[in-house]
C-alpha cells in the first residue's frame, strides 16, 4: 500500500532516496529550510546543486513549511547532517500528533555528547509520538542510485517489524534492502568509516599504492569494530553492508566527500582551505574528533582514527603520520 514519506533534508542523499520512495508509489514530501531549493524543486524539478544531472518527478512535492510536510504521514525520514539531528528532532515532535516511524540515513556522531543518531532520536521524540526508530545505512552514493545503479542497504532496528516496514517502502529491481536488529552496529559502523575515508583520500593525495590503501582499510575495519564491540554492537555486523561494504565504497570511489577531504589533505592543503573547497558537510572530519575521544574515555588503541585526529586537530603533517603508523612497535593481528 502506498505510503505517506516526510523526508527532511534535500541534499543529495535525501533528493536520491525520494526518487527511490516516488517509483515505488509512495507519496513524497521533501523538506528543506531553504526556500530558494524548494521553488526550483517544485517549479523546474531539478535539484542542480546536488544532483545537477537529475531530473525529478513532478510527483517529488517540497516544502518549506516543516509541519506542512508532517501532516498525516506514515513515516519520517531524517537526511540531515549529524549536527542538524537534534535540533530538526525536535521541531518535528512539536509537529506530530500520532506516532510514526522514525527514519534516519545519516551517518555520524554528535559532536558534544559523542551519541548516535537514534540515540538523539530518542531523546527528542518522545515515546507517544514514535512507533519505533530505524536506521537506513550501507554502500550508497546518492549520484549512483539517482541513475538506478545497483546498490544494497541496510534496514536496522531493535524493533524487527519496523525494519521489515522500512524494507518495503525501497526495495525494487535496482535498490535491495536487507534487514538488522544490530542499530548499534549499523550506526557505528556508519559512523566511523568516514575516519578511515578521510585516510584513504590522504594516501592517494601522497601518492600511495593500492597496498597501502588495503592495509588502511583493514586495520581501520579492525578500529572500527573494537570500539564497536565496546558499545554493545555484534562483530557480524561490521563484516556486513553498514560495515566492510560502506567502508569499501567511502574510502575507493571519489563520490565520497569523505575521500575528497583527505585527497585534498594529502596534496598539502590545509585542513581551513579544505572545508572552504568542499561544498558539503564532511562527516568524517566531526567524527574523528568523537572517535578519538571516545576511543581514549573507553582505553580503546584506535591509532590510525588517532594518526587522523591529530593531522585534522593539531595540524600534524600527514607524511610524518602515516610514518609514525608504519614504525610502531610490531604487534599480534589481532582485533
């Protein structure tokens, strides 16, 4: 049965997953707090500052007005960036007068507080007006699935029927979603590739091989799930789609702006002439500063997130980080 989808956040994530919500028959209201967007979404069907190639369905409706988008829906889904999580959270329980399902595709840690997004969720939603609460994470570039390219995702969720829900409202011929009850995992895993990403575009702005990129990947995947496993999440997780096939595709494709931060890194720019070059947010710069301090409040050895925190936080040179990695003490490939 057709379903009525809010999606808050018209980046290219969120334009990409409407597209994918409209085929399948299900009603779109696409939000954004900029006015300017949502007239050119609604008068010429283009979102060219995101997806300057796609042409939109005359069915992808936007809004400006936040409880307008709201109104009667079935299920909300956040496509905001980690920052922006808690304070749209809370507008939007302002604005519910049932319970829906609550939807999040953005991958990160908040910054203070170093929680995850369906932990924010929680906290500004209140229970009565949430059936329950999903993550939607996995290999995905949005300038990938705007053209109908393969992708497979995960839907994840304590709550298993809400999972199944969320499956259904995307699965078709070229995005398949599988379904999880480690939102933990799911989350971290999300969340903490984006680190290793930033690393991988470093190597290549230095000019380092595809030995060096593998190895990065795969100790940083080893990262990753120690601090996972210290959080409560399954290990299996972190060899599923959220884990090993995210990091795969963040840290190799130049889609990722994850990559493109360390690229432009590892060319010798600074991390200011970075963020001023990139258009959008890059989540990974944020997160490896709650990583890192994460990793040292729980006594984790994080060294590759640590090597990144401090070329992002206290300007160490990328060359000599790479090096002190290279010549630590030798150690057990153990995880």
């Amino acid at each position: 049965m057709p379903k009525k989808i809010a999606v808050l956040g018209a980046g290219s994530w969120g334009t990409a997953l409407s597209m994918v919500l409209e085929e399948n028959g299900h009603e779109v209201r696409l939000w954004s707090h900029k006015q300017q967007q949502v007239d050119e979404i609604n008068q010429t069907h283009t979102n060219k500052s995101y997806l300057p190639e796609t042409i939109l369905s005359t069915r992808i409706k936007a809004y400006s007005d936040l409880a307008q988008a709201l109104e009667a829906v079935d299920a909300v889904l956040f496509v905001v960036p980690t920052k922006a999580i808690r304070e749209v959270a809370s507008k939007v329980a302002g604005c519910l007068s049932e319970p829906v399902v609550i939807v999040h595709a953005s991958k990160g840690l908040e910054q203070e507080t170093h929680k995850r997004i369906s932990v924010i969720l929680e906290e500004e939603i209140p229970v009565e007006k949430r059936k329950a609460i999903v993550a939607l994470s996995g290999p995905s570039h949005a300038e990938e699935v705007a053209v109908k390219d393969l992708t497979t995702i995960t839907s994840a969720s304590a709550d298993m029927e809400a999972a199944i829900f969320v499956q259904d409202l995307f699965m078709n011929d070229y995005f398949r979603i599988y379904t999880n009850q480690d939102i933990i995992g799911v989350e971290l895993g999300a969340a903490l590739k984006n680190i290793i990403a930033v690393g991988a575009g470093a190597l290549h702005g230095l000019g380092y091989g595809d030995n060096a990129k593998a190895a990065l990947m795969t100790r940083g995947l080893a990262e990753i799930s120690r601090l996972g496993v210290a959080f409560g999440a399954d290990p299996i997780t972190f060899l599923g789609l959220s884990g090993v096939g995210d990091l795969i595709v963040t840290c190799t494709s130049v889609h990722s702006r994850n990559w493109q931060a360390g690229n432009l890194l590892g060319q010798g720019k600074t991390l200011a002439a970075v963020l001023d070059q990139m258009e959008m947010v890059v989540e990974g710069i944020s997160t490896t500063k709650a990583a890192y301090e994460l990793a040292q409040e729980k006594e984790i050895e994080m060294p590759i997130t640590a090597a990144i925190y401090n070329v992002l936080y206290n300007e160490a040179d990328v060359k000599e980080a790479v090096a002190s990695l290279m010549t630590r003490g030798g150690k057990s490939e153990g995880y």
